[in-house]
C-alpha cells in the first residue's frame, strides 16, 4: 500500500500507551537490577535470575535491548498513524519546527542533568562504573547535544556524558525530522530504487561495523540501523486483517525462537547476521503487537503501567544519571529511589513535556 493513501487514525490509543508502558517498565527493571547489583551487590527484589534470562534470550550478542527496538518501531507507527497523506499540505519548515520543539529540549534536559549529576558524584567509582563515563570531554558534549553520533561510531563512547540512554532519543529525533522526505521519496512509483540504494548503504555499513568493532554503535547509537524500523512502523499503519496481524505475531515470535536458538550456537559474522534477522523478526511481532491494539474500543484502566507509559518519555529521559546517583552518592534505598524517580518524571512531564505538546497540538 502506498504510505500516502493509508487512513488515518485520530483517535486516542489507550492500547498503545499501555505497551509503552511495559517497554518503559522492562528497560527499568533492566537498568535497576544492573546498577543496584553493581552498586550494592545485591539483587532487587528477587529478580537477578529473571533479568538475567532475559537478557540471555534476548540479548546474547550485545543485541539492542528489545524494548528500545519496540520504542523505534512505535515511534515510526505514530508518526505516520495520523501523519502526511495524498491530499494533506504540509509546511515542512512548521514540521520541522514543531519536531525539533517536541523532541529536542527533554534531549537537553537529560544531557544536562546527566553532566550535573556525575561531576556532583566527585569521581564516585560507581557512578563511573554504571554511566560508563571515565570523564565529560568538550567533544562528547558537543556530539550529544547535536545528537550527529548516530551518524557514525568514531566517538561514541564519548558522549555517554553521564546519561548513555540519551543516544536512542537521538535516533528517534533524526528519523522522525527525515520522515517527510522520506515518505516523499518512498510514495513514489519508483520507490524500490531508494529502497535497494537503502539496503546496500545499509548492509556496506553492517559489514564495515563488524569488521572495526563498533559493535555497540551499531545496536544501541546507529541511525543507519534503527532506521528500517523506523520505517517498518510507518507501514504497519496499512495493515488492518485482524487474520493477517496474528499471523504476522505468530511467525515473527517463532521466528525468534529459532533465531535464539541458532545464536546461541553460532560465532563471528554468522552470529551478527543472525542477530539482524532475530532483531528483524522481533520487529515485524511488536509492529504488529501495536496495531492489534490500536482499536478505537481498546481501553485501558489507569494503573501503573498506564501511568508509566503516560510518563515514559520524561522517565526515560532522566532516569539513568537520577538513579545511579541516589544508588551510589546518596546511598538511599531502591524504593525511596524509586519514589522520587516517579516524583521527578512527573514533575518533568506537567511543567516541561505535556505544555510543549499542547503548544504545538494547538499550532
């Protein structure tokens, strides 16, 4: 189906801001277990041994964390969810504009609380340990702040800068401000040329990845790499059979499985390749996860979950350099963690995130 001919969806999505909510939740309980384990060598709340597994199925190769590859794929979905059509004017300059508005300032907001927090930590071995930051360079600010290092790995670890997570919001700000002129190029009746130009461009750069060892750019930093799901989720808008949609989550989740199961025997260029089609697959199942619950009937009851997917931009955000910090240089315990993470997120989002967005809502 062409891009520009798909229908549209006004309707609020109470579905899709509940799975946002489970990815949020997943990369939280990821992060906690990691840096209270490394802080205080503890496990929290018994599940060690869960996020461990997890991470052995889902992760064996360094792979991008699937709930930020759902994040990816999710944010393409929006985007063209209620986005550009065949007879909608657009101002690409207002686009532009209003992208950058949206976006850019909670990117500012964590890169600077990220900087804040790790020089008031005093060289703290901890936090130097869980934000990977030996020390906050003119450079790595630069690159952060202008977010240019997903454009290439040179660097890269430079711009952790206290709040490594940051890098995602990066990719999601530089494939949403192409996704007019992409959608452009790929509405087109010769849209395979761009595609196939696409694919080599991509594969040239997998191979090059591999070969240099900017293994982590590539699966965590990469515009290159996150971009067709960017995509993947700009096309899940034209699919509707409900049929089609279980399908689709069927043979992606098998899929997987057999993918996970030959990573786990295999070594070298063989297992990197199997990691693309397992993250590949793991793509299309949450692609079609988001569109089977993007039903105007959906609801969902306002609990936690609801909540954190409410507030999953501004979490996400700040989380890293806030929690690692109380951890480490305030020594409090992880509820009362926790508690003030909920507290400043929602701070965040009602005087930062939701006016910004209510601003532009109303143009």
């Amino acid at each position: 189906m062409n891009l520009l001919n798909m229908p549209t969806k006004k309707y609020y999505s109470s579905g899709i801001v509940y799975l946002k909510g489970l990815a949020c939740l997943y990369v939280l309980l990821a992060h906690f277990y990691s840096w209270h384990s490394t802080i205080c060598g503890e496990q929290v709340l018994g599940v060690g041994s869960i996020m461990r597994a997890l991470t052995r199925i889902f992760q064996p190769n360094g792979d991008t964390n699937p709930a930020v590859l759902f994040f990816i794929v999710v944010s393409g979905y929006t985007a063209h969810r209620n986005g550009i059509r065949e007879n909608k004017i657009i101002s690409y300059k207002n686009y532009l504009t209003k992208r950058i508005i949206r976006l850019y300032p909670m990117l500012l907001v964590g890169s600077v609380l990220g900087g804040v927090l790790w020089y008031a930590s005093n060289r703290n071995v901890a936090v130097i340990t869980c934000t990977s930051t030996d020390d906050i360079s003119i450079t790595g600010i630069i690159l952060k702040i202008l977010g240019i290092i997903v454009l290439f790995p040179q660097n890269y670890l430079d711009t952790y800068c206290g709040n490594a997570s940051l890098i995602t919001i990066s990719v999601i700000l530089f494939c949403t401000l192409s996704y007019p002129f992409c959608l452009k190029i790929l509405s087109g009746n010769k849209r395979i040329v761009p595609i196939a130009i696409f694919g080599i461009i991509y594969v040239m750069t997998f191979l090059a990845v591999c070969k240099k060892g900017y293994n982590v750019w590539w699966q965590n930093a990469s515009l290159i790499s996150f971009f067709p799901y960017f995509l993947l989720g700009m096309y899940c808008n034209g699919i509707h059979n409900k049929k089609h949609i279980n399908e689709l989550i069927l043979c992606g989740g098998m899929g997987e499985i057999v993918m996970i199961l030959l990573c786990h025997n295999s070594s070298g260029v063989l297992l990197n390749i199997l990691t693309e089609i397992k993250k590949l697959l793991l793509g299309v199942s949450f692609g079609m996860l988001i569109v089977a619950v993007d039903r105007e009937n959906v609801s969902a009851s306002k609990n936690i979950v609801y909540i954190i997917g409410e507030y999953s931009f501004s979490i996400y955000c700040i989380h890293a350099p806030l929690t690692i910090y109380l951890l480490a240089v305030a020594e409090i315990d992880i509820l009362s963690v926790v508690i003030i993470l909920a507290a400043c997120s929602k701070i965040v989002y009602q005087t930062i995130e939701t006016p910004l967005y209510r601003r532009l809502s109303k143009g």
